[in-house]
C-alpha cells in the first residue's frame, strides 16, 4: 500500500467564525500542520463536527485542505451518509475536490436493521462506485453500530477497501483482525492512549484527535516505535494518556479546539448545540499541556 496512507493523521477540527466556516483558519493551522512531521489530515471526520458541516462546506474545506497541504500529506474525508447513494455521491464529489481516500463509517438512523448483509450491501456498493479508495470506521460510541470482525475480514478483500479506522479502542479487535486481512491493508488506531499498543500489534498508523493538540508527539512517538526504540516511545506514551482522555473521552471536541487555541493554532468555538468548556475543564488542559512542555 502506498506509503502516504502509512503515520500519523491530525484528525482536523473545523473552525468556525460566527457559526460560519472559517476558510481562513483552516488554511492557516494547515500550513502550520506541515512543519509537524503529520503524514497527512482528515477533513469531515468526527472531531471535524462533521455532523453540522453541509456538503457544500465540506467540499470548500477538502479543496482548501488539498490546496494548503504540502504535496507529502494525504488528504482523508468523512464522506459517510445514511444512504450508499448519497453516500456514493458525496464520495465522489468529496474526490473531485482532492481528497485521495475516504473514511466511511456506518450508516446508524435505522441501526436496528444494520445486521451484518445489511453493512455488507452498503459498503460493497460504496466501495464498487467510488472513485478513491474507501476506509472503513469503526466508531461505536456514536453510531451503537460495531463492525464484525468477520465483516471487515471479508471487506477487506475488495480492492478499493483499503484499510480501517478503528475508534472502538479494543486492542483484542487488532490482535484478531490483522492476522486475518491481507498484509498491506490499512489499520488506523482512532486512539491516542493506545497508539503504542496498537503499533506494536501492526497497526499502520493512528488517525488522532490528539494530532491536533500534540502533532509533534504524536509523530515522534510513532517515529521513535518504527526505529526501534520502543522503550522511550513507551514512556511517550504514558504521558500522552492524561492529555488523550481529556481531549477525547472526558470533554471532547470543545477541549481540542480549546487546547488548540493555547498552542497558537486556532479552535474557537463549536456549532450548536455543543457547548463552549467550562472553566475547570479549561484549568485542567492548561495544566495537561504544561506538564508536556507544549506551552510557551
């Protein structure tokens, strides 16, 4: 598999001005992201508030993504809708735009009769009409959707299925699965408190939230595991722990764009309804950052 789909991805938040999108922004933490070491950015992914992002603004961000990225980093989009037409359709116009694979997670309004056929159909469709590669995700803690591990290992066949994020956190599902695929299928762990872990069982790389706060930790940890010195790129990772769990399992994306805003780049504020980080919850982030010397 091509090499630009192998490392660590910022999964990018979106900015936001006025409720509006902030082109602006975005161009500008991009263009600061390419001095980190990153081997690319997720655009529309879940911390993106790819839920309150229509596809007209998804499509002005892919570009300027493709535009303000430097010619080594791959570009990745949310693309999953709750039909495979739509979802085909955004693909596709999401490529036009300049994005070179797709990160699709379950369709999840009718999750009652997304049994195994029913996932199999939609993402064998996607993957037959898409016209860039398809990664699948595994995101159960919003879609109460997780994907079989047989599911995958049968997907994992079709050419223009390439990988998956998995943000489910269970390091059995890697242990099991990447036995099972096929040597260069993609696996991204969706999470920084496990990239260790996640390597060292033959993950590919990690599609990270935490990217956006601690981009040249989170490079230097998987550049320090892939040379060998696994036993500082352990410790590394113990002390990215605290920091992860608050960005992604105790406040979430509000805590990201916040700690973002500390380190120079820009967060701002989230659409509604999600609400702006209380002031503990600020304290406690100022407090992870320094104890990571990330602060000025």
């Amino acid at each position: 598999m091509d090499k630009k789909f192998r490392g660590i991805f910022a999964a990018l938040t979106t900015p936001f001005v006025n409720s509006q999108i902030a082109v602006e922004k975005f161009r500008e933490n991009i263009e600061k992201f390419n001095q980190t070491g990153l081997a690319g950015y997720v655009v529309m992914g879940s911390t993106g508030e790819a839920p309150f992002v229509d596809d007209e603004e998804s499509e002005i961000l892919v570009k300027e993504a493709r535009k303000s990225a430097s010619k080594d980093k791959a570009i990745i989009a949310g693309t999953a809708r709750e039909s495979a037409e739509w979802t085909i359709k955004f693909t596709n116009r999401l490529a036009e735009a300049g994005a070179q694979a797709a990160l699709v997670r379950p369709p999840s309004y009718y999750k009652g009769r997304m049994n195994y056929e029913a996932l199999r159909a939609y993402y064998l469709e996607v993957a037959d009409r898409a016209k860039i590669p398809v990664i699948l995700y595994n995101i159960p803690q919003n879609t109460q959707i997780w994907l079989p591990l047989e599911l995958v290992v049968e997907l994992a066949k079709h050419e223009n299925i390439i990988g998956l994020k998995e943000s489910g956190g269970s390091i059995a599902f890697l242990g099991e699965l990447i036995k099972k695929v096929p040597a260069d299928f993609l696996y991204f762990t969706g999470s920084g408190s496990i990239l260790y872990s996640a390597l060292e069982l033959g993950a590919s790389g990690a599609i990270l939230a935490l990217a956006n706060v601690a981009p040249e930790l989170s490079v230097k940890l998987y550049e320090l595991f892939m040379a060998g010195k696994k036993e500082e790129a352990k410790e590394l990772q113990y002390k990215l722990i605290p920091l992860n769990r608050a960005l992604t399992e105790t406040y979430g994306i509000a805590a990201v764009k916040y700690a973002l805003d500390l380190r120079g780049y820009y967060g701002g504020p989230c659409r509604s309804p999600l609400l702006p980080l209380e002031a503990g919850a600020r304290a406690e982030i100022d407090n992870y950052l320094q104890a990571l010397e990330l602060l000025n």
